[in-house]
C-alpha cells in the first residue's frame, strides 16, 4: 500500500469515527427528548398533548442536528449521521463508493450506543413505555407499503432539496438549518402517523435495543431508497453539480464555499 492510500485510509477510519460519535450524540439527544417530553417529567405533564409533544421533540432535534452539522467534528465528517445521506452524497459525485460502508456502519453503531448511554445515564424510564428506547411505533391502521412510500418519499424530498442547496455556494451554508427544519418537521407532522423517521439509523438504535424489529426493514431500506430517487431528481432537474459532501457547506477550517466553478470536490479527499 502506497504511503497516499495508507493516509487516505487513515483519514476515512479518522471520519468515520467522528460519524460514530456524532450519530451517538444525536440518539443520546432524541432519547433524552423523548424521556423528558413524553415520559413521566414536569414537560409531560405539563403538555400532555401528543401533537405538541411531538412538535416540542421536532424543534429540539431540528436545533440539535443542526448544531451537530455545523459543529468542527460535522465540519471534518461531512456532519451526515444518516446512511441515506451518505448514499447520496456518493451519488452525487462528491463521495467515493468506499467511504459509503465504514459510513453506514459506524452510523449505525453510533446509533446503538447513543441510546444504550441514555438508557445509562437515565435509568429504567427509558426501558418503560412511553420512552421505549425511543422506538418509533407507527400507527397500528399504517401498513408496511404505506410506511415505506412515506419515508421513501419524505427522504426523497430531503436529498432533493440538500442536493440543490449544496450546487450553489450562497446557500449551502444554509444546509444545516434546512436538514434541521425538514426533520423537524417529518416528526412534527408524522408523528403520530409513520413516525417520521426518515433516517435509518434514528430507527435502528432504539429498535434493536427495545426488541422492536416488526418493520425495521421498512425504515432501513426506504430511505435508501429515497435517497437514490432525490438524486436521480436533482440530476434531471438541476444540471449544477453538488460541490461538497460536508452539509454544513464549508470546507474543514470553516471557510465558506466560493468555488463558482460547479465542480465537486475530489472523490478521495472530499471523503477522507
């Protein structure tokens, strides 16, 4: 192995790691949203009404993924914390096949570990329903194709819109708020419907820990799935090339992007 693929190996292990992290610190947050604001607190208490539970949850994760984006870990990493992101980062053009793997597996695991630390840091509640590990149980009326073409859907619409954001330097900056807002929202509005995922490592976590596996498949598979329909759309629709993988929009020190050239980052680099 030549000493450039030994750094190059190096770096992508260093960038997965940071996936690692900062998808266990997402599910540690989504867990300890769930225990205070559905559980038994003062919250819950005080706003026993599901819908504004639910709203009250969005907000706090659309803050919290957001913040993850744009901090210096999310800035090295790409900041994606999501399998179906990294798939499409891959398919624009801006991330090589083999940072796709590590990605996903270190996201995953992340994913474990994140609601295991809050099962540790919180006790028992977070076992007991409401709080379940802070699965996501679908209304008992949605059935397994409806779930999927939701989160297919909705995960489409996502890659779409970062997609197009990231082909122009003014506003992926914006990236990170607009990831924020429109997770916020699939949890806000389909709460109480399909749950809202849209993440296959959200589901992952909290289902295998809880034993709640019934239709994991479906919010495993779908988003990829939608991922890959985002960014056939972005294709036909904006012929621009996405410029980097990083969501936050910056290069790793922070600097915005001026690059008005619409070439992508080199595959290697932009991964490592």
């Amino acid at each position: 192995m030549s000493m450039k693929s030994q750094l190059q190996l190096g770096t992508l292990i260093r960038h997965s790691m940071l996936e690692l992290i900062l998808t266990c610190v997402l599910l540690f947050g989504v867990t300890t949203f769930v225990r205070f604001v559905v559980g038994p607190s003062p919250i819950s208490r005080a706003l026993p009404q599901i819908h504004v539970q639910l709203f009250l949850i969005g907000a706090l994760v659309a803050v919290l993924l957001s913040l993850l984006i744009i901090s210096r870990p999310g800035k090295i990493s790409g900041g994606h914390m999501n399998p179906a992101v990294s798939l499409a980062m891959w398919r624009f053009g801006v991330f090589p096949a083999v940072g796709i793997g590590p990605y996903i597996v270190a996201q995953l695991l992340g994913s474990l570990l994140g609601v295991l630390a809050a099962r540790v840091v919180w006790g028992p509640v977070v076992v007991r329903p409401p709080v379940l590990y802070a699965v996501i149980q679908p209304a008992p009326v949605w059935s397994a194709a409806a779930l999927f073409a939701a989160e297919l859907i909705g995960m489409g619409l996502i890659v779409f819109l970062v997609g197009y954001f990231l082909s122009n330097p003014r506003l992926a900056p914006n990236v990170p708020w607009l990831v924020g807002i429109l997770i916020g929202l699939g949890i806000a509005l389909l709460g109480t419907q399909s749950g809202g995922s849209l993440n296959p490592a959200r589901q992952f976590g909290p289902a295998v820990v809880s034993a709640h596996t019934a239709k994991l498949w479906v919010y495993l598979v779908a988003p990829m799935l939608g991922a890959e329909l985002g960014a056939q759309l972005l294709r036909a629709f904006r012929k621009r090339q996405v410029l980097t993988h990083r969501l936050c929009g910056t290069h790793p020190d922070g600097a915005r992007l001026d690059d008005l050239s619409g070439e992508s980052c080199p595959p290697i680099e932009a991964a490592a």
